[in-house]
C-alpha cells in the first residue's frame, strides 16, 4: 500500500495500546527485508534513514525506490528521516517525499531547538508530513553509533508541554535514561518522569535508543506513551556480525551471496521487535 504518514501509525498505535518498531534502513535489501517482516505478521512499520546513511544513498534517490517496494506490502509504512540535523536537510527529505521527518536539535538552547522545529512543522504539515522533535538530549553508550553525544539530558515535563504547544510537533521523542548505542549495563529508564510527560502532553511520545532494553521495560513504557521506538544497533550488529562470521570462515567471497545471507540474520531481528512491541497483527 502506498506510504502513508507516520501520525497516522503513531495514533492507531496509542489507541491500542503497542508502539510501532522503527528500523534504520541504508539501502533497499533492508528496505525490503523490513518491509516483508512487516507483512508475514501483519505488522505497521517505519523505515527510518538519516545522516548516518547519506554516504550511501540521498533522500532522492532512496525514497524512488522504497516508495513503489512498499506498495507490493499490503501494510501500513511511514518512511522517517531520524536525526537530521539541520533545516536545509529536511527541506531535502521533504523534496523527496519522505512521509515523517525528524529535526534533532535536542543539544541546542530550548528556544533555538522549539523556534527551528516551529519552522519545520510550518514546512511539513502542508504537505501531510508528521514531525518528530526531541527535547532532553538522549546520549550515545559507545562511538559505534553516530547519534547523539556521550552526554544526556533528561527531559523535564513542565517544558515538554510548552515545547509541543509552540512546535505543533507530532511526536515527541523523551530522554529518560535511555541512550543510543550497546547498553554496557542494563538501562534505568525513569518511569515516573515518562508518567509526568504523559500527563502533560497529548502527542505519542517515541523511546530512541530501543536496543538492549528489556522486555517488561518497553511493556511499562508503551503502557505511559511511548508509541515509536527506535531500532537501530540490533539490527546492525546481526547484519555485520553475519559478514564477520561468514568472511572469517571464509565463505561467500562472492558479496552479493554474503550481504543476502546478513540481510536473512537482520531480518530475524526484526521480527522478534514486532512481537517486543505488541505489534503483530495490528495492520
């Protein structure tokens, strides 16, 4: 089915009580795998792409590809910029037809991060785009991601209400102990804090920095607002560790049979994300 707006996902998720899982993506072998998971169980889905991908594949030229790959999927699919760092980059998603974009300025002063993501919701919601802002910064564990920075900053409920009724954001991604990255221990994500944000703003929240969280602790969050959460590391470290294992035992010298075989390891990844999240057969 044609792309649809990550809003549209977002809400039917909340009222029912699951997130939706949101997959890194860099090409369209992942697209595509993502995209079949999503099917077999009858799951809605995004597919993110952000600066971290850029050095493969443009906005324009990736989201010509994923659109009609979609649209063989009779599933409901939001293609997301995640992270983008700057105005002139989302104006660029946009020109592509991406259907959700996320203006990350979650490091810069508040006003600075509300005023850009204010002119962002004004270039996006005319053309039916949903926009993701983030207020608290969530950190990075380890340099293996290029997302966020070894700081975090917790997101302080009383300015995440302010922050949505200035911006008109459309999800709110909240830093409340979770990181991007390999967790080196087991997260202590601070569910009264994520409560108190509930309580104040309306729009579906989103947990960056899903992988290594554990099972109960997406339950609780999904039960307080979290509707999208971000899966990029898992699926990552199943695609590289296949090619680690499969060139070390020197196999597949040929790399379109390597890359297949490290596109079936990410692809089982993403289907036990769909069952974490309580997303099977919500399409």
């Amino acid at each position: 089915m044609p792309l649809v707006a990550m809003a549209e996902l977002l809400q039917h998720a909340s009222a029912h009580g699951y997130a939706v899982p949101a997959f890194c993506v860099w090409n369209l072998e992942t697209a595509r795998a993502v995209l079949e998971a999503a099917a077999r169980l009858r799951s809605p889905v995004i597919l993110m792409h952000g600066p971290g991908e850029l050095g493969l594949l443009r906005p324009a030229e990736i989201a010509p590809a994923v659109r009609p790959l979609a649209e063989r999927y009779d599933v409901p699919a939001a293609l997301h910029l995640d992270h983008g760092d700057s105005v002139e980059l989302v104006e660029e998603y946009l020109a592509a037809g991406f259907t959700s974009v996320m203006l990350d300025f979650s490091t810069r002063p508040y006003a600075e991060n509300a005023a850009a993501l204010r002119r962002v919701a004004e270039l996006a919601h005319p053309l039916g785009v949903t926009v993701e802002g983030e207020l608290g910064h969530v950190g990075r564990t380890t340099d293996e991601t290029v997302e966020g920075t070894h700081d975090s900053t917790l997101t302080d409920p009383e300015e995440a209400a302010a922050y949505v009724a200035e911006t008109g954001v459309d999800a709110l991604a909240v830093s409340i102990g979770n990181a991007h990255g390999h967790y080196t221990h087991l997260p202590r994500l601070d569910f009264g804090r994520l409560s108190l944000i509930r309580e104040r703003v309306r729009v579906p929240l989103v947990l960056h920095g899903g992988s290594g969280t554990p099972e109960e602790d997406l339950r609780r969050a999904i039960s307080l607002g979290i509707a999208k959460v971000n899966v990029a590391t898992d699926l990552v470290t199943a695609y590289r560790q296949s090619l680690l294992d499969q060139w070390s035992a020197g196999r597949h010298p040929w790399v379109p049979m390597a890359i297949a075989e490290a596109v079936r390891a990410s692809a089982a990844v993403v289907e036990q994300w769909f069952h974490r999240l309580g997303a099977v057969g919500q399409a």
